[in-house]
C-alpha cells in the first residue's frame, strides 16, 4: 500500500469515528421524546381539570359543599356516621303558634319547631346524637338518636316509644305491668285516673303457649308518658289494682288475672 492509499484510509476512519462521536452526543443531549398526556375521566366520563392535588374540605366550606349554603353545621355529640335521620314529632295539647327549638348537644340552635294544630312535626335531617328541645331559654327535655333511626334516653318533658318523640306539658313518667295471665285468649285492659281520662292496651296470648311454671302465663305491658299521679288498672269493669306515679318514674305494678 503507497502512501497515497494510506492517507485515504487513516482519513476515512476519522471521518466514520467523527459521525458515530456526533451520534452518540445527540443520543445523550438531544430533546427527549414525551409521550402525551392522556386527560384523566372520572367516573361519568367527564375530563377532570388538570389540577394539583386535591385538598380536603373542612369546616363551613365542606357543609356548604354537601348541603346547599343554607345549611346548619351539626355538632351533635355523634356516636356513628350512619343517617342523617327525620325524626317524628308530637306536641301534646299544642299551642297554635307557638315555637319549640331543637338544640344539639352544644345547646346550638339547629331547627326550629310549630307544630301543626294537631300537634304533629318532623324534624331532621339529624344525625345521630343527643338533642335538646327548648321553649324559649328553657330546656323542657332531652332525646337521643341512634345510628338505627330509633330515639331513647329521654328526659324531662318528652318521652318516646322507640319511633316517635312526644312533648308533653308535664313530666311524665311509666307504668310498667307484670301480669299474670290464666289461659290463652283476648284481654282488654284499661287503666284510669281520678279526673276521667283512661288509656287502654289490648294482650292476645294464642292457642298452644306453652304456659310457664304454675301453667300460668307471664306478660309485661308498659304504658308510656303519663302524667304524675294515681292510677287505676281495671279488668272487665273489676279494679285489680292502684299505684302512685311520680314525674320521670317507672313504677312497676305486679297483678294477678284470676279465671
């Protein structure tokens, strides 16, 4: 090989080792290739905003979010996220007009009560939790809302049979019956007091209940919000038997239904 064909090759190997030096480089530093964004779709489809990270509402901001701007924070001493609730109510001997608050367990105003002439009113949504029902400044009583719906642990004023919350003028207080029963059938009892006014509970016990020991049959009848005073159990016209009720008692009365 003359030096002519030498110089060639030397010079094409530099040239060939020049282009794999550029390519490389441009490997390495060149612009980088992105593939495009996709727009997230929520659940219905719809493009969501290319947004940061979503924050949590708190506070008013939250409230007004679920329930409209009108709403009323709920601070109910909360017992489970079940609910909210409407709950049932009776203002006995009710006043045209006049104005009953429900209060949660901080005494703040949430929802404000006129019953109809009939007394009747629903309230809620609540969620669970103690509530107070106030005339005016004044507490008249207390009521608790379970995760279930059902309402116990009143006080004061109101009383209620597990579905509807009742207002009273007085404090009223329970009767609870333990009867004695001879035979299955129909028992229609009545209980009385002094000025006139009777309450009645209807028992049935059906054919082949086994009875208890003595073959007698056992039954516990309770009749609920009654006003303090004295009261009169009567059995087909025949009285069985009287007990003094106090306000926010239960007096337990026990009787024995002869043949």
């Amino acid at each position: 090989m003359n030096n002519d064909s030498m110089r060639l090759v030397l010079a094409g190997g530099m040239i060939g080792l020049l282009m794999l030096s550029a390519a490389a480089w441009y490997a390495v530093r060149g612009p980088a290739r992105r593939a495009p964004a996709v727009p997230a779709q929520n659940e219905t489809g719809e493009i969501a905003p290319a947004s940061g990270p979503r924050t949590e509402e708190r506070g008013t901001e939250a409230t007004e979010a679920a329930f409209g701007e009108d709403a009323v924070p709920i601070f109910a001493e909360n017992e489970t996220d079940a609910g909210p609730f409407t709950v049932a109510l009776r203002v006995s001997e009710a006043v045209w007009g006049e104005k009953l608050f429900v209060c949660d367990g901080k005494g703040c105003p949430l929802e404000e009560i006129v019953p109809d002439r009939d007394g009747d009113q629903t309230l809620g949504p609540l969620a669970p939790g103690r509530y107070g029902v106030y005339r005016g400044q004044t507490e008249i009583g207390s009521f608790r809302l379970y995760g279930n719906a059902s309402l116990g642990e009143t006080a004061g004023r109101l009383w209620t049979d597990g579905e509807l919350l009742c207002v009273e003028r007085f404090i009223p207080g329970t009767l609870r019956l333990r009867l004695t029963l001879p035979k299955p059938g129909y028992y229609s009892l009545r209980l009385c007091d002094p000025v006139g006014r009777a309450w009645s509970r209807d028992l049935y016990i059906p054919e082949g209940e086994r009875p208890n020991a003595g073959q007698a049959y056992g039954r516990t009848l309770e009749f609920l919000g009654l006003p303090p005073g004295a009261y009169t159990l009567v059995y087909r016209q025949t009285p069985l038997g009287q007990t003094e009720l106090r306000a926010e008692e239960t007096t337990e009365l026990a009787l024995v239904i002869e043949n």
